[in-house]
C-alpha cells in the first residue's frame, strides 16, 4: 500500500471549462476553490508528456464532502483532443456520481441547464441495503453522471 495516500480531485476536461463549471455549481451545488488556473510551462509538458500544453480551469468542492473533501478540477487545455462520447460499458473512468433527494427533481435540473437524458429512472431493491432510484445522464458536454437516491428499508 501507498503510505498517505489520500483521494484528491478527479478532473474532468472541457472544450468550455466555464459553461461547465457553471453547469456543476448551478445544478449541484458545487463551490469553486480558487484561484482559477492559467497554467503553462516546461513543468507541466514533463508532468502530462505534451509539447507546449497550457491549461485553464477551476477546482470545485463536491457537495457532501466537507471543506477538505476531495474536488472535481474542470480544466480546459488550449489544444483539447476529441473522443466520442462514452458509454457507461467502456472501460476506464465510468461516470460521476451524485446521490439526491428526488431523481426526477435532479434530472429535470440537469436537463434545464443543458445536459441530456442517457437512460430512464429505474428502480431495484438491493438485499441488505435497501430501494434505490437510479438513471444515467450526461453533463452538457457528454460526461456521464450518475443521479441516485437510497431509501433504507426498515426491518
């Protein structure tokens, strides 16, 4: 095992970090940690293993996490490649997820503020833990979110 290993962020990059920034705060309650970053230079083309990469976004505290909780860093580099949007069966990262307290509320807001509908609302029963409401959306941009909510069945 790693000795101090502690989650940090997950970063998210956008052909419009703004608008998408705007999307998680408006719709999730996300809050900005500044500063905002306008980064470039030989250090960041040794990290990433670019040539001339310049980068520019903003880290935001997910809800529920507390004040040092981790963060979803949306950055924009000046050249952003293009990939086809993923489905939540392809291999590497999957999806966000954010639990609430009324998924049809939640997928009305993120319809309302620009993403789309990837699924429907189902629902199951898991043994041992309890009802869960659930549907896959995607962000404005096409990232995958995961809106759940858990209600714990009394025994």
């Amino acid at each position: 095992m790693i000795s101090g290993a502690k989650y940090v962020h997950t970063n998210v990059v956008a052909r419009d970090w703004r608008e998408l920034v705007r999307f998680y705060v408006e719709v999730f309650g996300c809050e900005p940690v500044p500063p905002q970053r306008n980064t470039r230079g030989a250090w960041l083309d040794r990290a990433t293993g670019l040539t001339g990469a310049r980068l520019q976004g903003m880290h935001l505290r997910l809800p529920g996490g507390g004040p040092d909780g981790p963060t979803l860093e949306i950055y924009g580099y000046d050249d952003v490649g293009a990939r086809p949007l993923s489905m939540p069966n392809d291999t590497g990262y999957g999806h966000l997820a954010f639990s609430v307290n009324d998924v049809s509320t939640a997928v009305r807001d993120v319809v309302d503020h620009g993403g789309t509908l990837l699924g429907q609302i189902a629902r199951t029963t898991v043994t041992g833990v309890g009802d869960l409401e659930v549907i896959y959306v995607r962000d404005p941009e096409g990232n995958i979110i995961e809106l759940q909510t858990w209600r714990t069945r009394l025994a």
